[in-house]
C-alpha cells in the first residue's frame, strides 16, 4: 500500500522536551506518533474495512521478506565454501 506523508505543527522547544523525555523511556515521537495514529485507525476504521485492507496489503509483501534474511545469510558467510558446508 502507498504511504502518504502527515505533517503536523507543534511547537518546537516543545518538540525538543517531549523527544528528550521520551529518549528516557527509549522511544521516539516518531514511534508514539505511529501507535497513536494505529490506535485511532483501528477505533475508527470498521473491521470488515481493515480486514480487506489488510489482505491486500499481506500477502503481497510479508511472504518475501521472510524468505529473503536467510538466503543471503548463507551466501555471504560462506564464500569459499559455498555448498560444502554439510560435509
């Protein structure tokens, strides 16, 4: 699904004290930002919406990226020996 940008306005010294309080709890606005806008989509948006917009989304690009971190894993740390290594 394509992403779009929000841009919100907020004051900046705010800002500033807001990102250092929550750098103590090892987070980020950007990451509160993210669970707030999830939570309001899912009080918001009917489920039967986010089901459907969810299986379109899904299966199209979670099934690759499970499948590519182990196969360049094992290309790379075995160089010389690349089918060997159950020998």
């Amino acid at each position: 699904m394509k992403k779009t940008e929000i841009v919100l306005l907020f004051g900046e010294e705010k800002l500033e004290a807001l990102e250092f309080a929550l750098r103590k709890e090892r987070s980020s606005v950007q990451r509160k930002m993210d669970e707030a806008l999830k939570n309001l989509y899912e009080q918001t948006v009917p489920e039967a919406v986010r089901e459907y917009l969810g299986r379109k989304e899904t299966p199209a690009r979670e099934r690759p990226r499970r499948a590519r971190p182990g196969n360049p894993n094992h290309s790379e740390s075995g160089d010389s020996t690349n089918g060997s290594e159950g020998a």
